[in-house]
C-alpha cells in the first residue's frame, strides 16, 4: 500500500491530484483544513490537506452510486464507529453472560429457595454483584438458622432494605432559604416532579414555594414552568444565565423553598453538563436531586450517574414507575451513587402521582411488588 499526502487550495483540487497520481481506486485516509505560508503564521492562507492511499488490497464491492471522497469517507468513520459500538455491546453481554453462567455454576449446590431468589433477582434485571451480595448474605442466615421459605424472602427484603439509606427526602430547615436543584437527562420526568413537590410543600405543607427556570434550552421549558406556577400562585423566575443568579434570588428572598428546573441533557455532552454545573456553583443549593427514569437502559444508568457526577447530586428520584414492572435499576442506581432516593414518582398527575422513597417500598418493588 502506498500513503501519499497531498495539500491545495480546495478539496476538488486536492482530489484531482489524487486521482491522477494513485488512480481511481485510491482511498481517501484524512482530510483536514491547515493554514500554510504567511509571516509566523499571520495572513496564511486555508489549505486542504488530503491524506491517500493506493494499491490497497479489497473484496470486490457492488458498484457504488457516484458520491464525492469526502462523502465517502465521513460514512466509513460513521460505519466503524457503528461496528464498534456493535462490538462493545457484545463485550458486554459476553461479561454478563459469563459472570451469570460462572454464579449459576457456583449456585447449583445451593438449596432451592436461593435458586428461586436468584431467579426472582436476576429477572428483575439487578445487577450481578448486587445478586451475590444478597444470595451470600442469606447463605450464611441460612446456616446459622433454619428459615423456611417464606422466612428467606422477608430476610431477602431486610436485606434490601438494608442497603438503601434513607434520609429526608428534602432537608427541609426552618428560617432560611432552602434551595433544591434538579438535573438529570432530558425527558426524565424533572419539571413534573417539580411541580409535583411545589404542590406538595404549597398545599400540603403551607410553605412559601418559589420556582426557577434554568432551563432556556428547550422551547417551551420557561412556560411549562409558569403554567404550574400560575396554577398555584406562587412566583417564577427565569435564569438565564449564572450571572442572574444574585438578583433571581433576591427577589425569591422571602420563599422558605426555591426548586430550580434545570435543562436536560444528554451524559455525553459535557459542555451542557459544565453549564450546569456552574450555575449550580452560583446557585449554591441546599440540595441537588438527580432524577433518573426507570424505564432508562441498565447499562446506560451508569454513564448517566458517572456523567453527572461533577454536579454533585446527593439524592436520587426515580421517575416512570408505572411505566415498567422491573425495578432492579433502582437498586443498582443506589448502590453505584451511593446515594439516597428521595421521592418516587408513577404517573403524570401533578401533584398525585409522587411517594416519599422508603427501603421496603423499593425492596416489595425489586421482588415484584405484592407478589410476595
Ligand atoms: N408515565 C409517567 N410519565 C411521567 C412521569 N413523570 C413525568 N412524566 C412524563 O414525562 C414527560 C416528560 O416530563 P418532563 O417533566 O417535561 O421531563 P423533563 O425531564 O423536565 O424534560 P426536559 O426538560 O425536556 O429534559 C411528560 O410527558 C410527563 O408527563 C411519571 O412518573 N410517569
Ligand atoms: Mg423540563
């Protein structure tokens, strides 16, 4: 094979050169645009720099619908990253595969409500190291005493609740200005959650609620926000940027509880996730709730939690509970952020569809509700 780079004033022209030199059949590598020439730099002209290849070595292909090299080469990055991304998925099934079929092997000496606990587990998709921890914990229950079954699933469900800390679900403090801020991926469920517990403290609890928009992101975030407000009289700020904090504020100065609505953003966008955290730097909360949807995929929970990790969030709110009838993410959520759940939410109702997170609330959910 032969690399060849070229440089000229624009892609045509480096593709001609190309062309003529290694052939029709030469593979465009890189291209790039440099600055060449001028004083130190100063006044250089853009070129085109085309790196390329001939005498490669290739399958037959169909032939081609005619496209331009460049065109070519930005779907061949797309189509590798795709084959890569298909090959770490693999990675990863094959690792769960076999940590299961290794704990499966290990398991088959186990007595029968173990095995079943283990299945019950397993299909409510908790993570394998979680499993191991619970299933050896009850072994050594079970060797000091004799539990019958239905005595194994009440120790199973201690255990679980065991392993979730629980705290208040907001730290409320009398005579001063508690500040709440919610972030999380977008479509989670953060603003309903929100008004959910601006009703909540509103209503229920006679506090002066504020609310804040910091999210001028989405279209239509600032009056999704205002409709709840206006709806339970209580005011509504807009952040636009860090710097409105001070003043955003002072004007709230007499709410007992301010809940800021920040944008969505995806884990692997960490200019957005950098934004947030400065304002939250401004807002200098109380608290940071992290909202997570059960319905996200397992393995996509830990990015999520890792991405958001710079925004210091200490409680989690798991979102959409009635849109999925396995809750293992829950704990797995849990025990990676070693954070606590503040609220759970299953449904759209605003405020009703919200519950103060407790251990044996989401241990009946992880064993499959009241079925047991
Ligand atoms: N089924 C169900 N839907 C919910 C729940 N919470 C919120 N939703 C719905 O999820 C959708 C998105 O909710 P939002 O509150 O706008 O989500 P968000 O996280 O603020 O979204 P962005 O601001 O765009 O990032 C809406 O249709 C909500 O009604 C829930 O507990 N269960
Ligand atoms: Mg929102």
């Amino acid at each position: 094979m032969r690399i060849k780079t070229y440089v000229a004033d624009n892609i045509q022209e480096a593709l001609y050169k190309v062309k003529s030199e290694l052939g029709r059949d030469a593979i465009i590598l890189q291209t790039r645009q440099i600055k060449k020439g001028g004083l130190l730099g100063l006044f250089s002209k853009p070129k085109v720099e085309v790196i390329a290849a001939s005498d490669v070595v290739r399958e037959p292909k169909p032939p081609l619908r005619p496209a331009s090299f460049d065109v070519l080469v930005g779907e061949k990055s797309r189509e590798l990253e795709n084959i890569r991304n298909d090959i770490n998925e693999v990675k990863d099934l094959l690792k769960n595969l076999s940590a299961r079929e290794i704990y499966v092997k290990h398991s088959e000496n186990l007595p029968q409500p173990l095995n079943e606990v283990y299945e019950e587990l397993s299909s409510a998709e908790l993570d394998q190291s979680l499993i191991e921890r619970l299933i050896d914990g009850l072994k050594s229950e079970l060797a000091e005493k004799e539990l019958d079954k239905s005595q194994v699933w009440a120790c199973l469900k201690n255990k679980i609740s065991e392993m979730i800390k629980i705290t208040e679900p907001i730290d409320f403090a009398e005579n001063q200005q508690n500040k709440v801020v919610f972030v999380g991926p977008t479509g989670v469920g953060k603003t309903t959650t929100l008004a959910k517990l601006a009703a909540l403290f509103t209503l229920n609890f006679g506090k002066k609620v504020g609310l804040v928009a910091a999210d001028t992101f989405r279209v239509g975030a600032v009056e999704q926000l205002k409709t709840y407000g206006d709806l339970l009289e209580i005011p509504v700020e807009v952040i636009f940027e860090p710097a409105d904090v001070p003043k955003v504020m002072n004007r709230l100065s007499d709410c007992e509880l301010v809940l800021v609505d920040t944008m969505g953003t995806s884990p692997r966008n960490k200019l957005q996730i950098k934004k947030i955290k400065s304002l939250i730097e401004m807002i200098k909360p109380t608290e940071v709730h992290m909202v997570i949807s059960v319905t996200t995929k397992a393995k996509d929970v830990y990015d999520i939690l890792e991405s958001y990790k710079e925004l210091n969030y200490q409680k989690l709110i798991f979102t959409k509970l009635d849109e999925t009838k396995t809750y293992g993410l829950i704990l797995n959520a849990i025990a990676f952020s070693n954070c606590s759940p503040s609220y759970l939410t299953a449904g759209q109702n605003v405020p009703d569809d919200i519950e103060v997170a407790s251990g044996s609330k989401i241990a009946d959910l992880v064993l499959g509700g009241c079925r047991r």
